[in-house]
C-alpha cells in the first residue's frame, strides 16, 4: 500500500507533494491535466501570496486578528491559529524550493508576489509568468526527486479498505487504482461544476461567469461526502463582478473587474430595482450568485464617477475608463435617467426610484451629474470558499469533529477558511499553500504512527524501536 495519494498537482497539492519528499514520505500526485503545474486555478492566478491581505511573512498575532476580521469572525478559530502560525514557513520554504517572488506595488499585500507578474486575460496557459514557473518548478523539483507524478489523470472514487483507502481514477489509457493509507484532496473546489453550484450555493448560480480554470470540479469534495466528510460554507463564493460579455470575450476577464462602480454606483437588477450594497464587492458576488437572476443586473453611474478623479472607492482604483469599452464591453449612455432606462429595457420610474434611493444613502457617491452611464454586470467566480471541514491539521473531520483517519485535504477543497457575512476573502495562494504544507506534516506523522502501530501487531510485547 502506498503511504499518500494526493489527488490534484496544484499549489496545495504539489507543496504538500514537495514537503512530503523532504520529510522522507513517498507520495504519488494524481494530476487531471496534461500540462506541467498542472491545469489549475494556480497557473492563471495573479500571483499574489497574501493572508488576508498580510504579507504571509508578518507576525503570527497580526494575521491572526486580519483573519478574523476579513471572515467576521466566521474562519474556525483553530484553523485561523494554525494558518496565522504556519504562513510565516511559507515565503522561505518557497524561496528554498526555487520559485522566484517579487514586490508588485508598494502595498504590503503585493510583497510577495509570482515573478514575472502574471498579465493576461482568460484562461491562457502563459508558462512564461510568473504563476506557471512556479508551479513548472515545483513539479521539476518533485521529479528530480523520483516523485511519481500521473498526468492527465482524473480520481474519482474513494474506498475504505482495512487500514487504508483505494482511490480510483482514469487515464487515457483507461481506469485505475492506488492503495494509500492516506489520501490528500487538493483538486481546488467546484466553482466548474454547474450542479454543485445550483445545489450548494444558489439554484441558478451555474449561470454565473466561471472566472476560472475549468478544473474545479468538485470530484474531491464529492468523494469526500461520500465518506462521510462534514461539509462547511458551502453556500459562499470569491470572485469579482465583472461586464456581461465576459461570457463570449475572454478579453474582459480576470480583469477589468467592476467591483469599484458597484460599490460606489448603483446596483439594479434586471426591471431596474435597487439592490442595496451593504457588503463588499466579493460579498456581492455571494448574493448576485445566490439570486434567481445572475445574469440580470446592471449598474448605473454618472459622468463623475466615470470620468472623474480615481480613489473614490474603497482600494481607489479608477473606474475601468477607457478599458472596458476598449475590450469590447457593454455600455450605454443617456443625458437622462428615462433614456438610459429605455437603454437598459427596464421601467423609468423604477430606475428613477432606485437612483434617487441610492442618492438618499449617508456617504453615497451621488449619481446626479449626467451623462448617466450604464454597465450589465455578471458575477464571476473564482473558487468556491466552502469544502470539507478539516482540523487545524488538515485532516479531515465528520460531524461531531471526529478525523476520519488517513482523509486530508487543502486548497480550496478545504473549508471553513473562507467566509463571513462580507466576502471574508482570505487569500487563494497562500492558504492552499499553508495548508498543504500542514497536510504533508500531519501525513508523515500519521504513516510513522500507522506503521508503529503495524510493528507492535505484528510482534506484541516488543519495545517498540528496538
Ligand atoms: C484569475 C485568477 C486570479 C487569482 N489570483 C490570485 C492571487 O493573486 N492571489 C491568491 O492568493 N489567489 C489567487 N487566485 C486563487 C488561487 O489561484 C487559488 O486559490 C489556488 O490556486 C488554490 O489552490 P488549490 O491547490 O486548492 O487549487 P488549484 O491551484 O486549482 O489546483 C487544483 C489541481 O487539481 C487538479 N484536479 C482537479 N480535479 C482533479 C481530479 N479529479 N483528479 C486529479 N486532479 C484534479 C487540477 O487540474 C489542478 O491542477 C486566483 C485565481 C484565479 C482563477
């Protein structure tokens, strides 16, 4: 029987994979895509390693108080105690590994940042940047250390056997199956499943834009249920709003995202209703997501808000002025709130009402200075925040908290990182990262504990170590 399985070579998985070598554990990475580093949401990240905002390399009790807040305090306690304590391995474990990082702005939160900076749009595998190379360097460095690495090969079952799990999956060539005493799920959540959407998040949440890599199937948390896993948050996603026509161009997404006019314009929905905005623009996403229209809103703003000086939103970022457009995006104009309405299909009077709600909000940026602009608006998501609920050692739990033995999982297969009432976006890169480094060390203590226990069976009344 093989000590580990790891189903999924992304970052989670393939830190874990590394770790796993260094610590003296042979693992085998099950990996669904054929390319090097994997096809995952790592390879078209923007490269940013942060902790809810932190550099992974700040005190343990800053990041540990950033984590609570950003999540509201919805973030298990004990995994905000171990992800705040363990990040600070991180940024040097990586550097060891040979993955080069950079800062990209003076922002604390961009320090550590995948060098070269990813740019570019839609899913393009640019093996060139910065995310690719570091995941290209850690499947170089597992190879060079004799790591059996499956390409292009999908799990998709998980057994229990005595004393371990068989997990099953499918190749080009055909089906197959391992023997592992553990089992690692990294496969990076189901954001690309249309069916677990609708069933975990929102009825029709699977008409949002997946704003990321077609991997994430949710094969990992499936299996997982089906052992008896509990389940934590799934009704939560990341992502950002993006222009509607991000479903036929790839040109409008990731980015330019819409996220700052939604927060300081006005949000309607399809028949010109205001849709409050008491969250942040991830927090909208969720909503948007969750709604039983995703494809119907629209925002609205005005001449000074689209032309006028950036920093009005929260990050102060300008608005998308002329970028939107110049990549071919929805956008409609009118000296009046009736012809823009015309514009938008939507009733008059109700425009006019929801713009005039909005004007009446303390603090709002007033939507008064015509032209008055309008932009169709979809939630994009980029991974789901809810998976399985694991122990601040990444091992799997069942309801009640008990660990199901030899059942671990990282990356956005893991819940109850993510979450809370406003977004609660804790970082992509450097919790799988955290957390597949925590998931290698509690898989080598548990083999080595396995296998004394298999050594004292096998010859009772011996010291054990003799
Ligand atoms: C556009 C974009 C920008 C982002 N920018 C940032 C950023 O700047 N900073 C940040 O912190 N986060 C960012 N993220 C999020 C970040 O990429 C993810 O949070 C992170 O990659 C999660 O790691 P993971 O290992 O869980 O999943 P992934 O990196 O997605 O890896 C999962 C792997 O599992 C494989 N897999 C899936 N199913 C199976 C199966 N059944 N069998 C075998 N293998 C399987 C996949 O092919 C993939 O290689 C971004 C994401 C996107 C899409």
């Amino acid at each position: 029987m093989n000590p580990c399985v790891i189903v999924g070579g992304g970052f989670a998985g393939m830190v874990a994979a590394r770790r796993l070598q260094q610590i003296g554990v042979r693992a085998t990475v099950l990996e669904k895509g054929d390319v090097d580093g994997g096809l995952g949401n790592a390879v078209i990240s923007g490269g940013l390693l942060h902790i809810a905002w932190e550099p992974p390399d700040s005190p343990a009790d800053v990041k540990r108080e950033r984590l609570l807040a950003e999540t509201s305090g919805e973030i298990d306690d004990e995994l905000a105690g171990a992800l705040a304590s363990q990040s600070g391995n991180i940024i040097p474990w990586l550097q060891a590994e040979g993955v080069e990082m950079r800062a990209k702005t003076e922002e604390p939160a961009t320090r550590w940042t995948l060098w070269p900076f990813r740019v570019g749009t839609g899913r393009r595998l640019l093996p060139d940047l910065g995310p690719s190379k570091a995941m290209q360097r850690l499947y170089e460095r597992f190879r060079e250390w004799r790591g059996d690495l499956r390409m292009g090969a999908a799990a998709h079952s998980l057994h229990r056997l005595s004393g371990g799990w068989q997990v099953g999956f499918q190749t080009e060539a055909g089906e197959a199956s391992l023997e592992a005493g553990t089992v690692l799920f990294a496969d990076g959540g189901f954001q690309a499943n249309q069916e677990m959407l609708s069933r975990y998040v929102g009825p029709n949440a699977g008409l949002c834009l997946l704003r990321a890599s077609t991997t994430g199937t949710g094969d990992g948390l499936r299996m997982l249920l089906e052992n008896g896993a509990e389940a934590v948050g799934l009704g939560r996603v990341y992502g950002h709003l993006v222009s509607i026509n991000a479903l036929e161009s790839d040109e409008l997404w990731p980015f330019p995202h819409l996220d700052e006019l939604c927060m300081v314009g006005v949000v309607v929905t399809r028949h010109g209703d205001r849709v409050p905005v008491d969250t942040s623009a991830v927090g909208l996403v969720t909503r948007m997501a969750r709604s039983e229209d995703p494809r119907g809103f629209a925002v609205v703003f005005d001449e000074e808000i689209w032309n006028g000086e950036p920093g009005r939103g929260k990050l102060g970022l300008p608005a998308p002025n002329p970028e939107l457009m110049r990549r071919g995006a929805h956008l409609v104009s009118s000296d009046t709130i009736s012809g823009l309405a015309q514009r938008l299909a939507c009733k008059p009077d109700r425009l006019a009402r929801a713009i005039a709600a909005h004007n009446t909000v303390r603090g709002a940026c007033p939507v008064s200075r015509p032209p008055f602009h309008a932009a169709r608006v979809i939630p994009g998501i980029t991974f789901t925040m809810g998976g399985a609920k694991i122990g601040p050692d990444a091992a799997v739990r069942a309801p009640g908290g008990r660990a199901i033995p030899g059942l671990f999982a990282a990356g956005s297969t893991a819940g109850g990182i993510q979450g809370g009432p406003n977004g609660g976006y804790v970082g992509g890169l450097a919790t799988a990262a955290t957390f597949g480094y925590i998931a290698a060390e509690s898989i080598a203590a548990y083999v080595q504990s396995a296998a004394k226990s298999a050594r004292s069976r096998a010859s009772p009344g011996q010291p054990d170590g003799g």
